[in-house]
C-alpha cells in the first residue's frame, strides 16, 4: 500500500488499527465527529 501525505484539516483515509487497551478501532466507527491521532513512531524502538 503506498503512503499518503496528510494534511492537517483534511479527512483521514479509511483505517483500522488496534488500541493500546487491544480493541480494533475503526475510524468509520467514530462518524463525523472532529478526531485528533497521535502518533509515536520511536515509541517501540531503541531510538
């Protein structure tokens, strides 16, 4: 799958992913409320 650039104010792309808690979450779940994602990428590396 190639990667898309995001923008701030644009919508997501459809996406699915598991929670710390280990529930799948799915972003059409959460309907047109406004959403805010954080992301850690060194959060599971030595860097």
């Amino acid at each position: 799958m190639a990667a898309k650039e995001l923008r701030a104010g644009l919508k997501a792309p459809a996406f699915k992913l598991e929670a710390a808690s280990g529930e799948t979450v799915d972003l059409s779940d959460l309907g047109e409320k406004w959403t805010v994602l954080f992301f850690y990428p060194k959060a599971s590396t030595s860097g």
